[in-house]
DNA sequence: GTGAAAGCGCTAACAA
DNA sequence: TTGTTAGCGCTTTCAC
C-alpha cells in the first residue's frame, strides 16, 4: 500500500502535524527537519491522499466538465485545451458525455456535485435552466459552455453565435449570392443564434427573407448532422427559384448537403455555394474544400480554465454552522462573465467563387 | 452547503448510522425508519460525499484515463465509450491528456494515484514499462491501452498491430500492387507493430522488401501527421522505380502523401495506391476517399470498460496492518487479459483498381 | 519549532 | 432494529 504521513512521522520520531507542515513548505518547521521528511518522503514514494486532504479542506481541485458528445472535435478540442491549462495548477479533469440527453445531463451534474467537485462546466442539452438549480444550491460555481439559457445570468465562455451566423451569411453575399438559404439546428441556443444572425445579414442587405429558406436538422442535427443535411438540401433544392447559397449549423450538416448538391449534377459554388461552421480538421482535403466559421475551440478552452481555477477558490466555506438554514441565500459571488470568442471565417472553394484567394 | 447525514439524522432523532445504513438499503433498517429517511433526503436534495465514502471504504469509484492526444479521434472515440459504459456502474472518468510527453504522462499516474483512482487506463508515450513501477507499488490495478510494452505483462487492450498491418498489406497486393511502401509512424509499440505486418504480408507473397521503401514520419508522425506523410512521400516519390502502393501509419500522413502525389501530377489508385490506418470519420468525403484500416475505438472502449469496472473492485486492501512492510510483495491479483479488437478493412477509391465495391 | 486534540463526512464492527 | 465506538488520512487550531 501507498505510504502515509505517520509512517514518516513513525520512522522519523515525529508527529503527524509536523510531517504535514514540512511537506507543505509551512514556515514555521526547522530546515534540517524539513530536509530529514522530504528525503523520507522521497524514499517511500510518499504521495499524499488528495481524497483525505479533500475532505478536511473542502477543496477537491478537480473541474468537472459534461459535453453532449466527446467525439465531436469541437467539445475534444475543448477539453484538451481545458485540461492541459488546469493542470500545472494541480487541477484534475473529471470529464462525462451527456450524449444529447437531458436526464443523463442532470445526473452527471448530481454525480459531480456528489464528488465535491470545485467547479462545474457545462454544454447544456437542457432546454431550460432548471438543470442548473442543483448546482446553485449547493453554491458550486458553473461555467457554461457554447450554449446559453435566456433566463439564467450565469458564466459563459462560447462563441456569440449571432456573429457566427452574420459572418457567415455575410460571406455569401459578398460572394455574390442572393437568394440564401439556412440549415438550421437543433433546438440549443446556438442555432437560434445562428439563425438569428443570418437573418440580421440578409436584412443588412436589404435580401428578403424567404420563409422556405430556413430547413430544419431535426433533433439528430448534431451526431448525424450529414444524413440531415442531406435530407434538409435535398428539401430545399426542389424549390423554384433555387437558393444559390446555404448557410449550414455545422459542418457535417454542410457535407450532407454537398453530397445532395452533387448529386443533382449541380455545382459548388457555382450554382451553389455552400458553408458550415465549425471549421472541421481535413475540411482542405474534401472533394470540395469547405468554407466555414472556425469557432475557436483552443481559445474557448482556454478561457474556461482560466475562469473555472479562479472561480475554484471561491467556494463559500462559510455559513454552515451559523444557522439552521438549509437553503442557501442566492447572493452570487462575483458577477458573471460573460467571454465571447470571437469566430473566424476561414473561406475555402466551396463558396470563392471569384477566384480570389 | 450541501445536507449531510447528520442533518437528516437530528431532523429525524436517529443516529447517523441509522441514516447511513438506510439510504443504502441496509437489510437491518425497519421499513418505516427507511421511508422517513429518503424522503427527508429528497427533500434536502441530499448526495452522499463520496469524498468521505472515499476515505473509508477506499474505493474512490472513479477510474482515470491518460491518452497521448484528446483531440485525436481514436482517442476521443475511446474516452467516450469507456465514459458511456462505466457511468451505469457508478464510475466517473478522470482523463488527461499527455499531449505524447513521457514526463507529463508519469506526472499525471502520480497524479491519479494520488486521487486514489482505482484503475488506471494508459495509452503510453513512455519508451519503456518503467513508468508503470508506481502503480504497481501502489497496488492500482492498470490497463496498456492501444501500445503496449515487451517486457511488461500487463493488462492490455487494442489492437494487433501485426494484424492491422497485414491486412493493409494485403489489401494493396490484392489490388495488384507489387512494389508496396510504408510510412513508419513513431516509436511506439503500434508503429513497430505495423511495420511487422506490412513486412509479414509482403513475405507472405514473395514480395522483395526494398529497403528503401520504409520511410521514417518522425516523431511528429502523430499529431503533424499530415505535414510529416507529406515530407516522407516526396521522398519516396522520387525513387525509380516508383512504389505502386503506399501503406501509411495514420490517416494525417496518408492525406499528405495524397497531397505529395497528386502535386506531382500523379493519379490515385492508378499510380499509386493508398491505405490509411485510423478511418477518419468524413473519408468518404475527401477529394479521393480514403481506404483505411478501422481500429474498432468504440469497441476498445467498450473492453476497457468492462475490464476496468472488473479490477476496480480487486483492489487489495489486505496488508497494511500486518507487518511493517511498505513495499508490497508484488503477486499480481490476476492473470493479465490481453484483448486484441479485430481491425475492419474499408476499402475506398485510393485503393480500388478493378472497380470492384 | 513541535505536537496534542479535534474534526472533515462517512462506514465497519460490535453492542444494546 | 437501532446506536455506540472507532477510524479512514489529512489539516487546523492552539498549547507547549
């Protein structure tokens, strides 16, 4: 079994509380009982146990991080980012996929808040804020993650997908595109936002929305977003007069409906162009490079970690032994904040088409 | 703060023990006594600490992952399987990322043994079985993910990189391929494992190995896969007589040994043939789909879940208070499981001569 | 500078 | 069926 401090203590003729002390760089331990511990230390391989320590400070330095899917490079690519900046702070990453699903979502939020976990960062698949109660009450800080609740003031690091939705659209007119259509997703705070935002473009510009131009992705949008967006193009290129643009949710989605497109013998861009969102990693390697909005998932991660370790110190301790009340008072700790990372267009042959670079 | 035992048992005037024993349906509770208890619970919205459970019972229910790359897809595909499928037992998922440092790696094992994990899954950067000395000290059960080490016997699951090799090998002789090439990848156990294969098919067939036909990716063979195929085809581009077929070590590296070919005006398959390893999701999408050898993640994950719930239990609590020996005897507790997953063919139009599906 | 006492929230053994 | 005692490994007062 692991080593303990009393067996240093044991075989150093001192006590517990001074071994404690003297691995911890406590000022007040003597320099040569400090060098005798840590040497012993050393020789026994003496790690301590961060699951005792837990308990008696209140602190577990470990995140806990749920996102719908793992698998999808977007909420990867955060959780590399998060876990590789927490870590030289002595934070660990207890990470779960919620699969999409409301009621595994919230379970996984009992399941951290039950592993005493400093801080909550969350990819809601909730529609409302609800989920979020649990968290509240027992004062565990939460960060979410790309999709926002109207009703709820909490911290947020994502995209302001309404800028996704307007740089993308934006892009199409300018390559020329007049009659724009939208693949829309499913039903989470980025698709309305992305929605949102092509609509603002189109009346920026005077375009007249057209209400058969907006198809929707279902609610399988986003782990089979290119059969849906085949189905959804295939919808929309039946319509007369044809759109010769498509804003896509995601990419995916924009693959979909690129295979759709070719399929009619049409061609991209030239009949039609066609963009996603999410920038995914072989986009320069498909049959036609795609253009799509990178979303920035580094800098996303990045910014959640810098949040939740200085959020994991904040961790109301007190009021516990003061009055019976069991419910807690909802004064919030620090106001909320809110990061929008800005989204970048990375524009491949899938919509130039005037041959600029 | 978060209800404990302790307020539902002075709400109700039982002891601790009492509440404890009832909320886990202890068979020596009177079935009155266990109704107050959970619905007084429910009412706090009580959650065991399993921090102190921890302590106690020495079982942290948690088991912890260490991958050379989250954002690598096979890696990703496997958190998310193991996450899936160890959830309905209870375990959460500690993962980090080694971003294929072997320094890093052996910090994180310290780190999770600190934690208390109880199994340790590792898909290593480590050169040698060194690094595995601390947990075997520590008496945690771990896994070998995805590479494995000589002269460890230890718990794995993965491939049979002989097999994955072969079959690539294999499959581009079939296509009539006679003077067939590899990308060796890095120096890791599936990069050694593969190049067996591709040497075992080409005896098999009596093909001559030209020693020339190896080309090294580099360290970077993984996470710069791309720019590295893209370097190490050039190479071998430029020999006389040119390889007909090209077995590459990742899916990256195969795209940029596409890119190096067909910049030299060469065609796919024609020319040459290409065969991936990995599957990428949108192969099917690319300018020319990509043949590759599927690695199963899901199901490797699916294995390293079922074995890790199995061993977390194992662990050997016995010991400690016996004699004073802090370094353990090592009998392992069981025989090492070694799971090969069987790797899946996807033959695609980098590879297909004859027309053939 | 060092250590004794107390306790974090929970569970295991044993007593009542 | 219920409660008492003890202790998991560590940190935090507060004496000495």
């Amino acid at each position: 079994m692991a080593a303990r401090m009393k067996d240093i203590a044991v075989d150093l003729g001192l006590s517990v509380v001074t071994v404690s002390k003297a691995l911890r760089d406590h000022p007040d331990i003597g320099e040569a009982t400090r060098r005798r511990v840590l040497e012993r230390a050393t020789e026994l391989g003496y790690q301590p146990n961060l699951t005792a320590r837990s308990l008696v400070t209140g602190q577990s330095w470990t995140i806990g991080l749920i996102v719908p899917d793992l698998l999808h490079p977007f909420f990867a690519g955060i959780a590399k980012a998060i876990s590789g900046d927490i870590r030289p702070h002595g934070y660990g990453l207890l990470i779960s996929s919620s699969d999409e699903d409301a009621e595994v979502e919230r379970q996984q939020i009992r399941h951290l808040l039950a592993r005493q976990v400093d801080v909550i960062v969350l990819a809601s698949t909730q529609a409302t804020a609800d989920g979020l109660r649990d968290m509240a009450e027992q004062r565990t800080p939460h960060i979410l993650l790309d999709r926002r609740f109207a009703d709820a003031d909490a911290h947020f690091v994502g995209n302001d997908d309404e800028a996704v939705g307007a740089l993308a659209t934006r892009h199409l007119i300018a390559q020329g595109c007049r009659r724009i259509a939208h693949l829309r997703g499913p039903a989470v705070s980025t698709a309305a936002g992305r929605l949102a935002g092509y609509r603002q473009a189109l009346a920026e510009h005077g375009l007249p929305p057209a209400p058969g131009h907006v198809a929707d992705l279902g609610p399988s949008g986003d782990h089979r977003g290119e059969e849906a967006g085949y189905a959804a193009a295939r919808r929309l290129l039946a319509m007369s007069p044809r759109p010769d643009g498509l804003f896509c949710y995601n990419d995916p989605s924009a693959l979909g409906a690129m295979r759709a497109v070719l399929e009619m013998g049409l061609s991209i861009p030239g009949d039609i162009a066609i963009i996603g969102c999410g920038n995914l990693s072989y986009a320069d390697f498909l049959r036609i490079p795609l253009s799509s909005i990178d979303q920035g998932a580094k800098a996303i991660g990045q910014r959640v970690a810098d949040l939740a370790v200085s959020l994991a110190g904040t961790r109301n301790l007190v009021g516990r032994n003061l009055v019976g009340g069991n419910l807690p008072d909802r004064n919030l700790p620090a106001p909320c904040h809110v990061d929008f990372i800005p989204p970048r267009l990375v524009a491949r042959a899938s919509t130039l088409r005037f041959n600029e670079e």
